[in-house]
C-alpha cells in the first residue's frame, strides 16, 4: 500500500532529526582531526550520523523514508557543520541525490531503498567521467570507465553516473543517469590529496563490466526539465524540485553552516584575547564589537535566504506549476551571492583573527581550509549564472548550455 507523507509527521521527524544534528556538534568537533586523517567519513562516524537519520531526510516515505523538505534538510546541515565541515558536505549532498532519486522508476527507487542499506548515494554528474565505454545488451547496458571526485563513496551504498548512451545507429547519444550498487566499483584510495574538505573522500571510482538493468537510468535531459518517470510513486512536491536549484543548495547549506562556525569561533576568541601590545582586552574594543555583530547577522541572513527560498519553490510548486527558468535563475544567483558574500565576510573574519589561524590541526585552521574548499565549487560562482539570469532580466534568449 502507497505511503504518503503526513505533514504533521514530517515536522515532527525534522525536530528529532534537528534535535539529534545539534547533540552530534561536540562530538564531531572532536573526531574532525581524525575525519581529516582518514580521508573519509570513517565507519563509526557514519554511523552515527545514520542514527540520526541524516541519510533518510529525503527519502520518499513510501520507501521507509523521512520525506522532509529541503528547507527541513539544510537546518540540519547547518547543526552539523558546525561539528565538522566534511560530515555537513556529505549530508547535504546527499540529500538533494536522494531527493533526485526519487525522481526515478518506482522499480530502481525499490532497488535503492529497500536493499537493507542505508541510500547513500554518491552522485557524478559534473562532467568527470573518464575512458567510459558503453556496450548495449539485452535488458540494460555493460559499463566500463572511472568517475572522479565520488564524495563519501566510502561509505556510499550507491553511485549515479552521468553516462551518454546509445541513442541510435547514427551514433548520437542520450545523457542518462545510471544507478550503480556499491559492490560493482572500485574505489582508488590513492586520489584524494587536497587542502579542504579531506574527510569528504571524493575519490576516483572504476567500473569494469558492471551491468546496469534499463530501469535504473533515466533521461538526464528529462531530469533537468523537471520530469520524473512514469512510474515513479511519489507526488509529494519535494519530488518536483528542480534538480539544479537543489544541487547548489545542497552545496550551500554546508558553506553556510561553516561560515557560521567561523562566526562563532571568531565571537569566542574576541572574547578572551588580550593584546600583547597594549594588554588591553580585545571584547572591548569597538572595532571588534561592531565586526563580531556585522559577522553574526550576515549568516543570519545568508541561512534565512536559503531557506526562503527553498520555500519558494515549495510553494510555486504547491500551486500547480512548475519554477520558471527566471524564477530557477533569480534562485541559483541569490545562492551564488550568498557564497559570495559569505567569502568576503570569512576573509574579514580571518584576517581579525590573525595568528590563530596558523597551527597546523587547530579548529580555525581547518575551517579556513574547509570553507575555501567548499566556496569554490562551480554552483556557487556567479559567474556562471549571472549570464544565464542578466540575459533573462533583458529578455534575451538563454546561452547555449545554460544549467537552470
């Protein structure tokens, strides 16, 4: 029998979920060296954050899953990022994959979610398959090629590989994503050596003659319109929310759950430093004062946004049509701002903190990493949507290419 999602339900599973995010802060804070030496989320860790349910946020109720919004998902974030910045980076990520997958065939979601693992899902999608070659056989396709930068593919159940298949004699091809069971790849531990976000273990993935029944892929052009398959179950609008919006909130949330710790770190030093000049204390200081507050409302404000503008696409959603390509494009340029503007206030924050910033291991240290890290990744520059959304506001055709 189909399982549909109580709204009263899925508040109160958001609160447990939240509750339990905040109670795992300190205990991260504490593993986050470790997380970094072992490049990857280790076993105990994940597990923990498993019990917390941070894998199921997303995941359609009718498949045992929490079904809670993308808004709901983000708080979380936030909580955990404040522990360990590559724990935030893979919860989020794994929510929007999640929330992708359930976009998909009514038969790959079962496949997913009702193995007995929990659906941890590591999604390439980003242009970084390498040697991939495809070969057509009865019933699905033989996949040979290697992925890189597979984020928690240690502790991933699945993958999703963006894959062009074999449209017709001509040659032409068809993008697809292909689900793909953990226990087809082979993880190359060697290829994460990076300055931020070293617990993440986005590693380099290898596939050889793995077999990929045909319903689990689905059109990657369809995905990007906002379509789900035919027979995919779940009519709630989360289902609905467009793919790339959700991605770079995904990106986001953890961004702007570690520029918040930032904040707080910076809040607690001024607290208790005095100048070796001057030995004056540095919470007196009115230049401090005024940085500490414009510090703390910016993340108060950076985090409102994104969470109304989850909303947002909830809302349009709810009342029968689907986000425009202007309402998709103004949404991927407030995230990217908000990146922007988070980076401009960390760099004023760091620069204050001076030479706490330096020893090697210290929790402002890996922030700076960590924060730099994230703040890079392609969803978060302007530059990239800024053409696609000025061109709409001056009511031009879109550019070639453009991701909405």
């Amino acid at each position: 029998m189909a399982v549909l999602s109580n709204p009263i339900s899925v508040e109160s599973d958001a609160c447990r979920v939240l509750e339990k995010a905040r109670e795992l802060q300190a205990w991260l804070r504490e593993q986050a060296s470790r997380i970094e030496d072992a490049k990857r989320i280790p076993e105990d860790v994940a597990e923990r954050l498993m019990a917390a349910d941070l894998f199921r946020m997303t995941q359609p109720p009718r498949f045992g899953g929490l079904g809670m919004s993308p808004r709901q998902a983000w708080q979380a974030v936030f909580e955990i990022a404040r522990g360990c910045g590559s724990c935030a980076w893979i919860v989020g990520l794994n929510a929007a994959n999640v929330l992708m997958l359930g976009k998909f065939s009514e038969a790959a979601q079962a496949d997913v979610f009702q193995n007995g693992k929990p659906a941890i899902i590591s999604m390439l999608t980003g242009g970084v398959a390498v040697g991939v070659t495809v070969e057509r056989v009865e019933g699905g396709v033989v996949l040979n090629g290697k992925w890189r930068y597979a984020s928690g593919i240690d502790v991933a159940s699945w993958a999703g590989l963006l894959v062009g298949l074999p449209a017709s004699n001509d040659g032409s091809q068809e993008l697809c994503v292909l689900l793909v069971p953990a226990q087809d790849f082979q993880i190359d531990h060697s290829t994460w050596n990076v300055l931020g976000m070293r617990g993440t273990g986005s590693k380099d993935v290898h596939l050889k003659n793995a077999f990929v029944p045909e319903h689990r892929w689905l059109s990657w052009s369809e995905l990007q319109a906002g379509k789900k398959h035919p027979t995919c179950p779940n009519p709630e609008a989360i289902y609905e929310f467009p793919l790339n919006s959700v991605f770079a909130m995904s990106v986001l949330a953890p961004t702007l759950g570690v520029a918040s710790a930032v904040a707080e770190e910076f809040v607690e030093l001024v607290k208790t430093r005095v100048s070796g000049a001057t030995q004056q204390r540095q919470r007196d200081d009115k230049v401090s004062q005024i940085e500490v507050a414009t510090a703390d409302a910016t993340m108060a404000m950076l985090r409102q946004i994104l969470l109304d503008d989850s909303d947002l696409v909830i809302s349009i959603i709810q009342s029968g049509r689907l986000p425009t390509p202007q309402d998709r494009a103004a949404i991927r340029m407030r995230i990217a701002i908000s990146a922007r503007t988070a980076v401009v206030a960390c760099q004023r924050m760091f620069s204050a903190m001076g030479g706490s910033v330096l020893p090697s291991g210290s929790r402002a240290e890996r922030m700076l990493r960590d924060f730099y890290a994230m703040s890079s990744h392609l969803l978060l520059q302007p530059e990239s949507i800024g053409e696609a959304y000025g061109r709409l506001l001056l009511g031009m055709d879109l550019p070639a290419g453009a991701r909405l």
